[in-house]
C-alpha cells in the first residue's frame, strides 16, 4: 500500500515510513501542495 501524506503532515514522514509504506509521497513531491482536499 502505498500512501499520499497530506500538506499538514511533515515530509520527513516518507523517510520514516518507507519500509512499512514503499512508494509513498508526500502532497508536496506531486505538485498538490495547494490543491484542494477534493483535488486530491
């Protein structure tokens, strides 16, 4: 599973669950840092 941190959660969050979540990104690494929660 992969997950899709939200912008009110810290990036440095990937690095530390990268071995349970691989492949994760935060909001931020897709270009979704101001878009709407519906957006995303």
């Amino acid at each position: 599973m992969r997950l899709l941190l939200d912008q009110n959660l810290s990036p440095r969050l990937n690095e530390l669950l990268a071995d349970l979540f691989p492949g994760s990104m935060h909001v931020k690494d897709v270009g979704l840092e101001s878009a709407t929660d519906d957006s995303v």
